[in-house]
C-alpha cells in the first residue's frame, strides 16, 4: 500500500500509544502560518489500513477542537502510502460514484411531461421538485463535510451509498406525488457525499502538484452525469416508462456500492475521533457533536477568498444548469422536434465538450502550478486559479452569448448551437479543476469542509436557476436570459482574480482573529472554572472540602483537564 521507507520512526508507550516524528516537511507549505502534523501509523499496510497522524490538537476538554491557523503542514510521506496504480482506480471508483447524483437531477428532465402525467399534476410542479432535489444537494455538504474528518471517508461513502440504492428504489416505486417527492429529496441528499468525500480523497492521496490532473478526470464523472442524464432518459422515455430511469440508477448505486466496499480504502490520514482517546462517554460525545456541526463549513466563509471562489464556482454550475434544463422546452420547439429522444441528442454536445476538457483541464492547472513554483521558488494556493481565468473570463461567457442571441433570432440552426455548447463544456473542464483543487490546496487538513462549504454555494445557485430559468426564458426571452448568465460568469471571475491578489493576505488575517478568539475563550472557561470551585469551596466545612478534595472523582476530573499535551499547549499560546 505504501513503502516501508517512507513510514515514519514509531515508538510505543507502555499504555499502548504510538507517538510520531515525521521526517520531512509537507509539501502542503505554502509560506503561511503553520500548524504541523505527527505522522503516526496506527497499522501496517499488510493489514489493509493506512498509515494516520494525530494533530494533538483535541487533548483535552479545554482545548479546541480544530487547528486555529488555515495551513497544517502535512508530511509529504502521506502521499506515498499508495501505488499509482491502486490510486487511479479509486480516482475512476470516485468519479463513476460522483455520476450517479448529477445524473439523477437531470435524466428525469427529459420525462417531465411524463411524470406530470402520471401523478396528475403539472410540468411546472415537476421542475419545482428538481429545484428543490439541487437544493438538497447544496444542504447536504455541511453535513458530509465534517461528518468525513470526524469518521473517515470510507465510513460515509459506504453508508451514503447504501442510502442513495434504498431511496434510488423507492423513487422507482413512488406510489404518488409526495413519495415521489420525499424519495427524490433523500436521494439527492444521500448522493451529493460522493462528489464531496471524492475530492476530499483525492487531496488524501495526491500532492497538490498533482491534484488538478486527478481533480479533472474525477470531474468528468460529476460533470457528464448532468449532460448525459437528458439523452439517457430520452430513449428510456420513447420506449418505455419513466420509472426504468430510476430502476436503472437503482443498478448503479448498487454497483457503487460493491465497489466502495471492496475498492475504497480509508484515506483520510487523520480522523478527529483519534484525538478524543481519554475522553468520558458524554465529553465526547459533546465534543463530537461540535465537530459534525454544520456551522463549522458555513463558519469558513469567514475567509472573503472562500466565499469569493464559492461564488466563481456557482457561477458556472448556474450557468450549466440553466443552460441544460430548458433544451427540450427551448430547442424542441425551435427546431421542430418531436420526441424526447431528439432532444435528448442535445445534451450530448456538452457532454462530449466535458470528457475531452477531462483530458486537458487539470493537466493545465497543474502546470499553471509548477510553472508559479517555478517564478516564485513556493507555492501559492491561489497560483492555481489563474488557469480558470481566461476561460470563466471570456470563453463560457462568449459561449453563452452566442448561443443565446442565435437561437433566440434562428441563425445558425443546430450545428451552431452544438458546437457552441460543446466548446463551453470544454471550457468547464478547464475552469472547475482549479476551483475544486484549491478547496484542498488552500487549507490541508480541512480540505472535506472546505469544499463542502463551496458546494454548498454551488448548489444553492443551482437550484435557484432550475427554478427561474423557464419562468425567465419565456418573459424576457433566451437571448437576455444567456445575457444575465454571461455578466453572472464574467463576475466570477473577477472574484477569482480578486481571490487570487488578495487570498494570502486575507487567510494571514483571519487566522490572528480565530487565534485571538480561541485564547479569549480559553481564558474565560478556565476563569469560570476557577471561580466555581471557590465558589464550591466556601460553602462546604473545612473537613469535609478536605475530604472531597482528597476523593478519587475530584482526582479523575483534574487529571481529565489536564489532558493537554504540553505541545498542544504551547502550538495555541503562539
């Protein structure tokens, strides 16, 4: 699984507890304030786990429970812990399981009269619980997100999956509208963990120097799923029923899921449930209830460059999701076509456009990388973001345009319109890599959280353009609506840019805030706890204070406080 001579030097204490010196430094370094990472392996590779470290950061109960600067430096033997080989089959594992959730929130658009149909209701209705399925995968993150650091990724993939099959099926057997309904909800908040726990793996195994080429060909699972989902549920809908789409999905989450369970090892080199050892059942309990806060992913954007790359990101997603959902009320018409299976042929434009940006786009931001490394003699996090900026800045909106305003006058008829959609699929590839690969650049260790709180960003602005994209198209027309888009895409990336010249600054900032915060609120749980034990102390008689003092609870509860390793404590006095 990994070489013996990049295992670190262990040595076991009598109770059983390995402490870790790394030997080399992270190349997760990027010039920041750092916090380092013991490397401490707690099996062997022959016994199937890989090698994790423990942070110390979480020792004792009045510690906090999370790294108080945005950079933990990480020992580049993390990286090593797997062949190539065993890491392109999870890449290919993760990207067919990040298919299955994309592809669901679109395959059914191609049989939205059908579905209408048959519960008795309209198209509009319809539309409405496909907005509310990409509002679901934009909630669900805050929760995957933190759940993955605490328990490992393993543990929530296999579950999730096993969630996503059960829902997949009772979409499949959804008697009326409202189990339609709640069924495709869970669906959607069950299968958003793979495109977020597979990113987080690939930051697990990869270098960042390597990420965005791993980060693209992951992608093209998250990115063609929406694109083919149309075309395949064209043909299902003109030969059979619509319920074959999710009978169909039902198959492949339980492929998924086999998969998982024999291909998908433990990644993450550092669970959060490792620091709690010594904890009493409902201190830790407590304490993990605050690490799988959804707060914790929504708090991130504290950092303006997050919340500005957050935004890059939903620009594009909005601008995919409002391209494809109205192509068969939109093209149909246009082009006068008659079945579902015609129109479905759309969707394969962009597709295509994204399986070949699969072959370029990370590649290319790993060399906007090397080439910044190169200049600089380190790494920048936000180097990586200028290889999205071209694209976002003038490619995709120039796209958008184009396709807009000629399908709006009727010049150009089809072959435009396909070669416009594919060329800004291609772009997609090129800009989607950088923003997802700097999720896990920017702040190692956290990486799940970070990109949770991005897609949640993403998806929100997903849902809000399934919802306004028809209502939009038929007030003011296509042509406008891809104008609104087009502004929308430029803006993100003069986000990025700005994220780009400013994030540095911004992430040395904030990390001095949350260290100031963390030392106050330290300060003031140990005044408190000083202060109720005198309390205590003056209302008891002498003896029998004496007598408490000198009990073995009282010695248990000093010793649990006290948990704090000095290296802890001296890493959050700095």
């Amino acid at each position: 699984m990994f070489d013996s001579k990049n295992e670190s030097a262990l040595q076991t204490t009598g109770s059983g507890q390995e402490t870790g010196v790394s030997s080399s430094s992270s190349s997760a370094h990027s010039g920041d304030t750092i916090e380092s990472i013991d490397s401490a392996a707690g099996h062997d590779a022959a016994d199937g786990e890989l090698e994790r470290c423990s942070t110390h950061h979480s020792m004792g109960p009045d510690m906090p429970v999370e790294p108080m600067s945005s950079v933990v430096e990480i020992p580049d033997e993390v990286y090593d812990r797997m062949p190539p080989h065993r890491k392109l089959i999870i890449v290919f594992l993760l990207s067919f399981c990040s298919f299955l959730a994309p592809i669901s929130s679109t395959s059914v658009l191609a049989a939205t009269p059908e579905v209408a149909d048959e519960y008795d209701t309209t198209g509009t209705i319809i539309n409405i619980v496909n907005a509310l399925y990409m509002l679901c995968m934009g909630i669900s993150p805050m929760f995957w997100g933190p759940l993955s650091q605490v328990y490992g990724r393993r543990m929530i993939t296999l579950v999730t999956a096993v969630g996503f099959l059960a829902c997949s099926i009772g979409t499949a057997l959804a008697p009326n509208l409202g189990a339609f309904f709640v069924f495709r909800l869970l669906t959607a908040f069950e299968g958003t963990s793979f495109i977020l726990v597979g990113a987080a793996v690939i930051g697990d195994m990869y270098r960042p120097t390597e990420r965005g080429t791993a980060t693209g060909w992951f992608l093209s699972g998250t990115l063609v799923g929406p694109a083919l989902g149309p075309f395949i549920g064209g043909i299902i809908v003109t030969y059979t029923s619509w319920r074959v789409i999710f009978w169909l999905q039902t198959g492949l989450a339980g492929v998924a899921a086999i998969g998982s369970y024999f291909l998908l090892p433990e990644t993450i080199y550092h669970k959060k449930i490792d620091d709690l050892v010594g904890y009493s059942g409902s201190a830790k309990v407590k304490v993990v209830l605050g690490m799988v806060n959804p707060w914790r992913v929504l708090r991130l954007w504290e950092y303006p460059n997050l919340t500005l790359t957050g935004l890059s990101s939903a620009a594009l997603i909005w601008n995919m999701y409002s391209l494809l959902t109205p192509i068969r009320y939109v093209l149909n018409p246009r082009y006068n076509l008659t079945t579902p299976l015609q129109g479905g042929l759309f969707y394969l434009a962009p597709g295509c456009g994204y399986l070949v940006g699969t072959f370029m786009g990370g590649r290319y931001a790993d060399h906007v990388v090397k080439k910044y490394i190169k200049k600089r003699g380190t790494r920048v996090p936000e180097d990586r973001l200028y290889s999205a900026l071209p694209f976002q800045g003038i490619v995709i909106p120039g796209c958008v345009l184009i396709y807009g305003w000629c399908v709006e006058k009727d010049v150009g008829g089809i072959p435009l319109t396909v070669v416009v959609l594919f060329v800004q699929g291609v772009a997609q590839l090129f800009c989607f890599p950088a923003y997802n690969t700097y999720c896990l650049d920017v702040m190692p260790g956290r990486g799940a959280e970070v990109i949770g709180g991005n897609y949640v960003i993403r998806y929100l602005f997903a849902c809000v353009g399934t919802a306004v994209v028809l209502p939009a198209i038929e007030g003011i027309g296509v042509g406008w609506f891809s104008t609104i888009s087009a502004l929308y895409v430029f803006a993100g990336a003069v986000c990025a840019y700005v994220a780009i010249k400013r994030g540095k600054t911004w992430r040395t900032e904030i990390d001095a805030k949350r260290r100031r915060r963390a030392r106050s609120a330290r300060n003031k749980l140990r005044e408190k706890e000083m202060n109720s034990e005198l309390v205590g102390e003056a209302n008891l008689p002498r003896d029998a204070a004496d007598g408490i003092m000198g009990s073995d609870s009282v010695n248990d509860a000093t010793q649990e406080r006290s948990l704090t390793t000095p290296g802890a404590l001296k890493k959050e006095e700095v």
